[in-house]
C-alpha cells in the first residue's frame, strides 16, 4: 500500500480528484487530497489576492509532516509547481513525484515564464481582477480549455466549482537544488489533447528537467475527469514499481 497525496490546479481544489480519489482506494492505497490556500473549501477562510506560493508550500508541507512514512506526490498542472517547490523543503517525506499535465520549472522559473512561451496552446479564458491580484475564467471558453473530453456533466459540475485564482504564485520562481529536489525521481504524465498546457510545452519541460519515465494518456487537460480509470490504472502501476526499488 503507498499514500498518495493529490495536489490541485490553478482554479480547482481538492473536488477534482473525487472520480479518481475511490479507484485508488480501492486499489489498496492511502489516498489525501489537499485545498491549497484560497481554493476549494478555503475559499472563503484566505483572501484571494493574498495567497502565496510560499503559503501553498507551507499548507503542503504540513500534510506531509502529519506523514510517517514518504508519499507519492502527484500534483496536476499549476500543482506541479508547488510539488516541485515542496520537494525542495521536504525531499525526505517525497518517495516520488508525478506530474499529470504539470508546470515543471527549472529553478529561477515561474510559471508565467513558460506560459509566455508555450505559443502552441490555446489562449487560456483569462480576466484579470482590477486590482491586478487574482485571475477569473470567461465560462463560456473553459470547457474547450480544461474539460474537452469529459462528459457534459462532469464539465458542467467542475466549471460550478471553480474558483478565483491567486496572481501571486503564478509570478514567484521556484528556487531548488540538486541536493534536495534533484534526487527525487520524477514521472510525467502527459495529455495529447490538452488544450490549456500544450504537449509541445509539456516535452519542452520534461525534457530539460528529465524524468525517470513518460506516460502518455490521449485525453484532455482533466485526465482525472476525462479517463480516471486509465489514471488510475498507471498510477497504481507506479505505486508497483516503486516497492522495488
């Protein structure tokens, strides 16, 4: 049995993980998901326009030190940024690290930087606040964006669900070693449909930061939505091959 503990998107919170969340359960593992700082049922606890990356990484690190024995953590999209981050505080409480669809920076990088270069994707539906602090989501543009291939009702419920997101963490660069990230073993989990993190954007990544092992899944930016059982299934498969090594 591995715990795995599931890190949300820009947008999201822990609710996204709900289809996936019981297949793993029922595969025999621990499963935590988290609501970072200003999302899902934090929403109305933190302001928006305060959130930091350095208050997603210290709401994550605390799950972690709540943990006796090393996670699989797998963080989807804006979430690969603050795993990585995390990684580099808590590299001791990391057995392995999975990006789904994922921003994952070098250091020195935030995660507006590869953004302005991923000029393959489509533009996001993104309205800034007036104040310049948090970004919305035009609705009626996001379900081609994050939901493409999931059900009418799945995207309609997520769309429901979807918060405000902190400008913040978008703009803060990631800072890590070798020492401490670097020795934990990365997967990536790319998407050949996504339409919010291109796969060329995605390959670029993973190419200058290499991974242990690519997992390609033909979907959308919502794997978990779109095709929770595949999901699922390599995760597990990871959890596996983690037990010998």
């Amino acid at each position: 049995m591995s715990t795995f503990v599931l890190v949300h998107g820009a947008w999201h919170g822990g609710w996204c993980w709900d289809k996936l969340v019981p297949l793993l359960r029922d595969a025999g593992h621990r499963v935590l998901t988290v609501d970072l700082p200003g999302h899902g049922t934090d929403t109305d606890t933190t302001a928006v326009s305060k959130v930091t990356l350095q208050n997603y990484t210290d709401h994550l690190c605390r799950v972690l030190d709540n943990e006796s024995e090393p996670v699989i953590l797998v963080g989807h999209s804006m979430g690969g940024l603050v795993i990585t981050q995390t990684a580099e505080y808590r590299p001791d409480k990391i057995q392995l690290l999975v990006y789904v669809c994922a921003f994952l920076p070098v250091n020195g990088q935030t995660l507006l930087q590869i953004v302005e270069k991923d000029d393959t994707a489509s533009p996001l539906p993104i309205i800034r606040s007036e104040d310049n602090t948090y970004l919305k989501l035009n609705e009626s543009f996001v379900k081609d964006a994050f939901f493409g291939e999931c059900s009418e009702n799945d995207s309609f419920e997520a769309i429901q669900k979807l918060c405000f997101q902190p400008l913040l963490p978008f703009a803060t660069p990631v800072r890590t070693t070798e020492d401490n990230f670097g020795r934990i073993p990365r997967v990536y989990i790319e998407t050949l449909k996504d339409n919010a993190l291109s796969t060329r954007c995605q390959r670029e990544m993973y190419t200058r930061t290499p991974c242990r092992s690519i997992i390609t899944m033909d979907t959308d930016h919502s794997p978990f939505l779109s095709q929770p059982e595949v999901l699922s299934s390599h995760l597990n498969d990871l959890a596996e091959q983690m037990k010998v090594c």
